[in-house]
C-alpha cells in the first residue's frame, strides 16, 4: 500500500471516527486533518482514533485533540498565557527564555507580540482586572496568529519551512546595536575627506 493510500485510509477512519459522533467535516477540517496525518505519520493517528473511539466519547475527535495527544509541545491558549506569565516572573527582560521553556506556538505568539523585551514592558499586573483582560485579548490575537502561522509552515516540504522565530532579550538587542552604530561609523568616516 502506498502512502498516499496509507493516508487515504487514515482520513476516512477519521471521517468515520466524526461521523459517528454525529459531525461531519468542512472542507477546511478534511485539509487540517490531512495536514496532521502527514506530519504525525498514518499509524499515529490511525492508533489516536482507535483509542478515541474506545473511550465512547460523544465528541468527535479534532486535530487538535490530536495534537494534544501526540505533540509534546502542543499548548492551549489559557496554558500558554499562564506559562509567559511565569517566565516573564522568572526571567525578566535582560534574558529571553530559551526555546525548550516556550515552545514554538509561544515562541511565535511572544515574536507576534513585538518581542521579548516589549511583552515584559507591557504586560501589566494580574490584579489590574481592565489591564489584564486587554493584555489577555492581545496575547489571544498573537496565539491564534501563530497557530496560523505553524499550520501554514506544515503544509510546506520539511526543508522550504522558515526557521522559528526566536525571542531576544534586552542584553542580546543591546550587544547588537553598537556593532550596528559602528559600521555606520566607519562607513560614514570612510567617505569623508580627510585633509
């Protein structure tokens, strides 16, 4: 059997797997559907519904409960906020978290967001209920932006997908800048006259 069978076969168990809790897929779903068989393989997903259908859940399996079961990195919306809550506690401005502590979904939603430096200049406190809650719709905008953004990125061959943004801190924007300044120096130094 060839894979393109192999995920012929895969979607219509999921196809299957929806329409016996009474949902039948969009044409946007059938696309996110095979977008997630491709890239956590037909067996995974395959072993995903089965174990969802045994469970006599009444509701029907997502891509995102799919991503939920097989992504270590998956995060949802609340999850993710209340991580950048922490790390913006912990780490603070000077230093970005490293890519293992965001993850991709959050690294991309704080890059969205102007960065790691401007998220800790904004971010207001939790007790602030008006503040917090326009903080929170802000966040929710960047995380759904970036959720497009890595779907967009999967549909993509393996080696034609961008790098992952990576946050910087305030010490690593700051070393950058003088270099910057200098070769504007010495660009500017060299087209004068000297006499």
């Amino acid at each position: 059997m060839s894979t393109q069978e192999e995920i012929a076969n895969v979607l219509e168990t999921a196809v299957q797997a929806c329409a016996a809790c009474r949902h039948e897929l969009n044409d946007l779903e059938v696309t996110a559907w095979l977008a997630a068989i491709e890239s956590f393989g037909p067996e995974a997903t395959t072993k995903f519904l089965l174990n969802w259908v045994s469970t006599n859940s009444r509701k029907a399996p997502t891509v995102a409960d799919l991503r939920k079961a097989l992504d270590p990195t998956f995060v949802e919306e609340e999850t993710a906020l209340e991580r950048l809550y922490l790390l913006v506690c912990r780490v603070g401005p000077y230093d970005a978290p490293k890519l293992e502590a965001t993850g991709p979904m959050l690294s991309r939603a704080i890059v969205n967001m102007g960065g790691w430096a401007r998220i800790n200049e904004i971010m207001p406190d939790r007790g602030d209920r008006f503040a917090w809650n326009a903080f929170a719709e802000r966040f929710a905008t960047a995380f759904g932006t970036a959720r497009t953004q890595e779907f967009q990125d999967s549909l993509l061959p393996p080696d034609r997908r961008p790098a992952l943004p990576t946050p910087k801190g305030l010490h690593e924007i700051s070393m950058r800048a003088p270099r910057a300044e200098a070769d504007l120096l010495l660009i500017d130094d060299t087209s004068a006259p000297r006499g």
